[in-house]
C-alpha cells in the first residue's frame, strides 16, 4: 500500500468516526471512545504528513516576507 493510499484510508476512518461522534453528540451520549480513536488516527496522518525542519523554515521564511 503506497502513502497516499494510506492516508486516504486514515482519512475515510477519520470521516466514519466524525459521523459517529455527530450521532453520539445529538443523542446525549458519552464518545469518549471514539474520541480517542480520533485522536489517535490523527497523530498518524500528522505523523505520516510532516516535513522536515528546512522545508518548515522556508515556508515561514516567504510566507512573513510576503506581507512585509
């Protein structure tokens, strides 16, 4: 399974889970489960997501020079 595959299937997971917490929500009841099942699954798409250190740099670099 290649990255990008992976990611769309967290992200698939990530979109049931929402609708689930949704439901939970309207209906009163505790999704203190789904909660952290969410979490979770965001920390891996962050985590599989990141850049390294120099790219973050020039980003931030051009991006506060633009509006100077």
């Amino acid at each position: 399974m290649s990255q990008t595959q992976y990611l769309k299937m967290l992200e698939r997971e990530i979109q049931a889970i929402n609708k689930k917490i949704d439901l939970k929500i309207l209906r009163g009841e505790s999704y203190f489960r789904e909660a952290r099942d969410h979490k979770l699954l965001l920390r891996k798409v962050r985590y599989h997501t990141r850049r390294g250190l120099l790219s973050r740099l020039v980003t931030l670099f051009f991006r506060t020079n633009i509006y100077a």
